[in-house]
C-alpha cells in the first residue's frame, strides 16, 4: 500500500496512505513547505456511505456537502452514536439559513417566529444539544468535535478553532470565560471592544463526548440575525429551560474554506500521533447517507412538529405581573375591561391550566365571572389527554377562542375578540411554518 509522508515545518510526520477499495481518492503532492496549509487539497475522498470502517479509525475527518440543517445534525448525531469510543471525529458543515435552538429551549421565548413566517426561506432547527439560540447561513462554518470523555475539555476544541483563526490573521481572537470565541475589535489590532464570533453547545454520553460551535465569517445576514432573535412574546413568558445570553457579535472577514483547511490542519495536529494509516476528509452529503437508516430517523424526528416545539420545557405566558415572575408588562390597548388579564401554563407546547378574566362579552346576563370561568375551564380541557390544545397547531387565536364558546349561549365579542387574538398572534404565534 502506497504511503506519502508529510513534514511539517515544526518537524511533524504525518501518514497518508490509500484508504478502503470502495473511496476514490485524488492525490497531490505537495513540498514540504507548503505544511497543513493545503491538507484537505492534498487528499479528497468521496464515499458512497459512512461504513463501520471508516468509524472505526482513530483519526477521523468529514465534511458535508450538503447544506441541509436536519442532515447535517443527523450525520453528526450518527457520527456521535457509531464511531468508535477511542476515536477523534472532526465534522464540518455549512447550513441554508436557519435559526438553530438548544434542545431545552423554547421557541416562544428565544425566536421571533412572525418574523420567520415573514422570511419564509429560515428553517426553525432544534439540535439535540444544550446551549443557546444561534443564526447559521452560509457565511458560518459549524464545526464539530467528538472525542472520549476522557480528554473532554470545554475549551479544549476552542482553542484550537482559536489557533486556526490566529494563523489567518485573527490575532485578537482566544476563549473567554464562557467558553466563547471573542475577539477584540476587528480581530487584527484595531479596536477594543469585545465580540463574540463563535458559541459552543456539549452533548455528553457515556462513552462519547461532543463540542460543537458555529463561527462568524463572512455571513451577509450580520445586522438583520438580532430581529430573528428577539420575541415579541419575551416580556409575558417564564421559561424554565435555558435561556439565552445576548453578546455582541460580529464577523471575522475570514474565507470560508481557508477556516475549514485552518480548523482540519490544527485538528490533525493535535490527534496526528494517533494516526495509524490515514487520515483523509471524506466528503458526505444527501447522496451518501439517503439510504442509512439512522440518519433519515434522525431527520425525521428534527424536521417533525413535535420535537421543534412539542420539546419546549413548562413554561408560562402572563399578560400581568404574578407572584412567580413580577415584572412590569407593556401596557395594552386592547378592547377588553380593565381587569383584563390572561395566563397559560404550557407543558411540552399544549395548554396545561387557563385563566382568563376581563374578557368582554355577548349573551345573558349573568356574572361576567361565570363567563371567564367557562372559557378558562374549556381552554384547560383535556390537559389529561390528546385532546388539550397544543400552541404549536393554533394559526389564529381567534379560532381558539370561538371554539372555546362553542355551543354556549354566549360569545366573546367581536370587538374584543379581534382586539385580543390580533394581539396573541403577533407576540405569542402557535406556528412556525418551515
């Protein structure tokens, strides 16, 4: 079996030699002082799937080419799952547009879904791991790391996305104490306020560990990703799953493949003495993986309804000040009585308990209580079973509440009926469509 040896200015010996008979691979050779700088130019493989073979190699390196967000986290999560608990993954890829949210997070509270709705091309993605809510297009490079827990390290992965961007000129750039990619100014020595460029989310196994992040390079989207990201429902929502940290971002002015090349050189510089035969990037994408079973499961569990919103951990929504979550509210100009006020308590995105008081009203008299009592009762109906009302299938809250007096002999008028639901759908919308 051929080999080429490689040396690298520092005096490091890396071994290529010609991968499995079913990988074409083209090989070019390079002098020795041109070091990692060309290594995914130096040798390109493109493989018909991700065998047992390949996850079984110590040193591993792929590269999507698809960009495909449900994909891409399923290779990953397929990568995280197969490959071998001694070996070292490397993962790259670049997504379409899409806001991604961290698997506790709620979609209500980090994402500005009528703005989504609006744009219509940005995909809603929530990845199976924590973290918190992040913009990808193609202006980002997502990288991936998965290794034994053993060597696991928070910043261990970072820094050396840190050492690539230095070597592209990044100068400013290190890991802060969030475990962040921040740079000072511009990166290059002009400028010190501080921004952050890349973010970090962990998914840790029992034999696995992965650090994933996405870094800022070029995207085109920088000024507009702050108004997919603000919730006009904020003010009125209590979460308990994670919230996320605003910072200052900005890009780096780095070439996409350049990163990628700095990323795979330092990767391989790090893992090179567990190189045992050959370490090539192996390119997959829609065409190599359609037929693993795993990875279109894993896709079709990311692209469903229920885990993108029916995921989302108990929260609450409350149009007043409460005992649990005091803040001021904005005022409201709805046609409704002064005391109006409504609260929900949703679990896994379906309406868990309702009370709603203040709403005004057309039919017999009777105690504007009793009204309120009976909507709020038919809106928690079925909080036991599949019946309850799920967030995630309301397109019009004026349905929901037409059929919460359905069959009664009185209604929520139209006035105020139209004044509340024109409200609700703008700051707390039940769906998204992809």
């Amino acid at each position: 079996m051929a080999a080429l040896l490689l040396r690298n200015t520092t005096g490091g010996i890396r071994c290529l030699t010609k991968g499995p008979a079913f990988i074409s691979t083209t090989t070019t050779t390079i002098s020795s002082s041109q070091g990692f700088g060309l290594l995914t130019k130096l040798r390109r493989s493109y493989c018909t799937t991700i065998s047992q073979d390949l996850l079984n190699k110590k040193v591993q390196v792929y590269q999507s080419t698809s960009k495909d967000p449900y994909l891409n986290l399923s290779i990953e999560h397929h990568l995280l799952q197969h490959s071998h608990p001694d070996s070292y993954v490397l993962f790259l890829y670049i997504n379409d547009p899409c806001v991604v949210i961290g698997r506790n997070q709620n979609p209500w509270l980090e994402v500005n879904l009528p703005a989504l709705q609006e744009a219509e091309n940005i995909k809603l993605v929530r990845r199976r791991s924590g973290g918190g809510t992040v913009f990808h297009d193609h202006g980002n490079v997502n990288w991936s790391v998965i290794c034994p827990p053993a060597v696991f390290d928070r910043d261990r992965h970072a820094e050396m996305v840190v050492r690539a961007l230095k070597d592209l000129g990044v100068t400013t750039a290190k890991v802060n104490e969030r475990h962040d990619i921040v740079i000072a100014g511009d990166g290059r020595g002009n400028g010190k306020d501080s921004f952050k460029v890349s973010g970090s989310a962990y998914k840790l196994t029992r034999l696995r560990s992965l650090h994933h992040g996405t870094c800022l390079l070029n995207s085109p989207r920088l000024k507009n990703i702050g108004k997919f990201l603000r919730s006009p429902g904020e003010p009125y929502i209590k979460a308990r799953g994670v919230e996320s940290v605003r910072s200052p971002i900005r890009n780096v002015d780095v070439d996409t493949e350049e990163f990628t090349k700095g990323v795979v050189d330092e990767f391989l510089a790090m893992y090179e003495e567990q190189c045992g035969e050959d370490v090539n990037v192996k390119h997959v994408g829609e065409e190599d993986v359609k037929n693993m079973g795993n990875i279109r499961k894993g896709m079709d569990e990311l692209t469903s309804i229920p885990w993108i919103y029916g995921q989302t951990p108990q929260f609450t929504f409350s149009s007043r000040p409460t005992e649990d979550d005091p803040r001021e509210r904005p005022p409201l100009d709805l046609d409704v009585q002064s005391d109006f006020n409504i609260q929900f308590t949703f679990r896994h995105g379906e309406v868990q308990t309702a009370n709603v008081s203040g709403l005004k009203y057309e039919g017999p008299a009777m105690d504007r209580a009793c009204y309120d009592g009976m909507v709020s009762q038919t809106l928690a109906k079925g909080s036991e079973d599949d019946s309850a009302v799920k967030l995630y299938e309301i397109k019009d809250w004026a349905t929901v509440f037409k059929s919460a007096t359905a069959g009664q002999a009185f209604k929520v008028s139209d006035s105020s009926l139209n004044s509340i639901s024109e409200w609700l759908n703008k700051v707390f919308p039940g769906n998204h469509f992809r």
